[in-house]
C-alpha cells in the first residue's frame, strides 16, 4: 500500500472545511451529487479547494511536475510555433491556467529573442492564489515585457492569435461511468453518518447517457450505447469486480467549443496526457483513468484529504477534436509532446545550452530526454492544434501527425 505523508495541522483543518462543504451540498442534493460536481468542488472551491488554497501545487515542493517547471526548453521550444500562428494571425497570445507563471516568463523572453513579441500576453487564472504566484515569478521580466502581461477575469468575446492551455483539460471536472451488470450508470459521491465519502452510482441519463452512445462499444453495452442484454464478458475487459468504468468528461468538450466559438483567426494549443478514443475506450483500462496526486505520489482515492490532492483524468483528444470541428475549427495537427518538441527545434535550442561535455549541456540533454522519451512524458503527453484562417502546415506537425487516430 502507498504511503503517503501526513499533512499538517493547517493543511488538514483546510480539508475538514472543504468536506463539510461537500457534505452539506450532497445532503441538500437529497443525498447523492454527480462525481464531476464533487470533482469541481474539491479543486475549485473558494479559499479551500485544491487550486484555489495558498499550497504551493508545482514543482519539488509541490505534488506535481510540469514540463515548464522542468526545464525552460519546453516554453523556448513552444515559442517557435507560437510566433509562427502568430504571423499567420495576430501578435496576441492567451494562457489558459498559467500555473506558476514560469511558462509565460519563458516564452516571452524567447519571443523577444526571436523579434516577435506578442502585443499582449492574457492570463486567464481563477485562482487568486495562483495569480499572485504567477505576479512573482513574472516580476523578474524587463518592463518591456512585463508591460504586456493582463490578467482576464473572463475570456474576451473574441480573440485572434494563439491560446496556450498546459495541462488545463486533464483537471476539468469530469463525470465518471460504470457499465455494471448490463446496465449504464453514473458514479457518484454519497456520504455516510459517520461523513465519510464514498462512491454511488446512478442509472446514467440525460447528456451522459447520450455522450456514452458516441463511445466505442464498452463491454456490456450495445452499439447504440445502451445496456446489452446477459452476463458481461470478464475476460480482459473487466475489473475484478465484474465492472467496466471510465470517464466522459462534458466540460471540456464545451470548455473547447466556447474558445473555438471566440477565435476569430488563429489557433489553440492543447498540450496534455490521454488517447484518441480507440485507444481511451480499450477493453484493458477497466478501472478508467482517474487519478489523484499529492506530494509527487500518484493513487487512486479522490476522498483521502478532499481539497489537498490534485485529481485528474486522461485526455479524450478525439472528443476535444470533435468539439473544435463541430464549432467550425480545423484540426491542424495533433502529436505527441515528444515529436512536436523535435519538430519545432529542441534539439537544436540543445546545442545552444553549452559546449558538449559542459554541465550546461548535460543537464539540457537530461531534461531534453525528459521532455521526449516514451517512457517519460514525450508519448504520454499529446499536443491538439485547433485553428481558423490558418492555412499553412504547422511546423510542430510537419513529421509525425497522427491526426489521422483522431
């Protein structure tokens, strides 16, 4: 069993105020909500959600690692594309979810190196915890560069140029679906009288059920995404337990078509971990992709310190690829991290860190490997190119796409 640190005082009297939150909205629910409102709750309530508390989230001292907390090649490396869609569109870059602030602050420092400065740099962060994280980290930019970063509270109606979201579509709060018996459901959140948390689940309907018929076929359920008739298969297609579940997350598909229904000339780029849909949807991955994350340690309860831990789930790229087409995008180009990041130069921004054998030099290649190697974040992570009025091929594309699995 994995054995995680136990959070302090403070921590964990935040988490106690969250779960009371939670409680009294499922009582007021009739006893039952829907995973992805106990999702949205956890890492977005006010003051004590995930993301919206003073804990530091990044880097060594947080839960997790971004590839801009990495290294600063991946924000030089993005820039080139960027400044590319840029000149195809509009000198105007937005952020969405800007973390730390450390991606900005890298790929505003290499625009400028490569004379190509965006007008404005929005940030779009709700947290205003994180927003003062990111006005620190930005504060060590020239005023030149400074003067061109806003904060947003709200999109604006419509946009041109480049949307940069790094890990933003994994944390949107998603629902959860068990095919059971023969039977579709939606999992949920109960709590019992002693107010623990504990999953519950639903016959699924509404816009989840509909979604669930757009699914590959999943064991136990017909084409038409209704329930089959008879025993479901427990080969490799069923946990223990004779369950099948996974996720279907609504939100981010209509997070996707809202951008796409704003952009008047230009692209989004989506970077982030998941599949296509034949492969989100295989047989094997019975127990779906949810995950939690705390103190760089990953596991798989949502209700350990409710508030503390990250959670999150993999990416259905073909679901975000429709939801930008069906709003009148084109799909661009979609990669891995690891092809995209070749194809727009690392390896050359690389050479550019020292002479090789140098300890500058050795560390870019580490982390360089980092960004690029399958069995690190270079096929895990994909990269989605949305856009309209862009005509030429991307350069991160250009070796590589996959659009075709989409």
């Amino acid at each position: 069993m994995l054995e995680l640190p136990v959070p302090d005082a403070a921590a964990l009297a935040q988490s106690s105020r969250l779960a009371g939150l939670v409680e009294r909205e499922i009582a007021a629910a009739g006893g039952w909500i829907a995973f992805h409102r106990y999702m949205e709750l956890a890492l977005y309530a006010p003051d004590v959600g995930y993301y919206s508390s003073g804990a530091q989230k990044f880097g060594k001292g947080g839960d997790f690692i971004t590839a801009p907390e990495l290294t600063p090649l991946f924000g030089q490396t993005l820039a080139a594309q960027v400044a590319e869609i840029m000149c195809a569109s509009h000198p105007a870059v937005i952020e969405a979810g800007a973390g730390s602030g450390v991606l900005a602050a890298d790929l505003l420092r290499e625009l400028e190196r490569l004379d190509c400065l965006p007008e404005s740099y929005g940030i779009l962060e709700l947290s205003a915890q994180l927003r003062a994280r990111q006005r620190q980290t930005l504060a060590t930019l020239d005023q030149k560069l400074l003067s061109r970063v806003v904060w947003l509270d709200v999109p604006p109606e419509t946009f041109s140029g480049v949307l940069v979201g790094n890990e933003v579509l994994d944390a949107i709060p998603t629902h959860v679906i068990v095919v059971r018996g023969g039977e579709l459901f939606e999992r949920g959140v109960a709590c019992s009288e002693a107010g623990a948390f504990g999953w519950a689940d639903r016959p699924a309907q509404g816009a989840v059920r509909e979604a669930a018929r757009k699914l590959p076929p999943l064991p136990g359920m017909g084409d038409d995404g209704d329930a089959g008739a008879g025993a479901i298969d427990r080969s490799p297609c069923q946990s223990d337990d004779g369950e099948y579940v996974t996720e279907i997350n609504l939100a981010a598909a209509a997070w996707v078509a809202d951008w796409a229904a704003r952009l008047l000339r230009g692209a989004l780029l989506l970077f982030d971990y998941g599949y296509p849909r034949g492969e989100y949807y295989l047989p094997s991955r019975s127990r779906g992709t949810l995950m939690c994350h705390y103190r760089h340690r990953a596991h798989e309860d949502p209700f350990l310190w409710p508030g503390l831990n990250d959670i999150t789930s993999s990416v259905d790229f073909t679901a975000m690829a429709e939801a930008g087409f069906d709003a009148g995008l084109d799909v661009l180009g979609y990669a891995s991290q690891g092809q995209f990041l070749l194809n727009c130069g690392l390896i050359e921004r690389v050479k550019g860190c020292g002479a090789e054998g140098s300890s500058a030099y050795a560390r870019a290649s580490v982390a360089a490997q980092r960004l690029t190697l399958p069995r690190e974040m270079g096929e895990l992570f994909k990269v989605l190119a949305l856009g309209r009025g862009i005509d030429a091929p991307l350069t991160g594309f250009v070796r590589g796409d996959r659009t075709h699995k989409l």
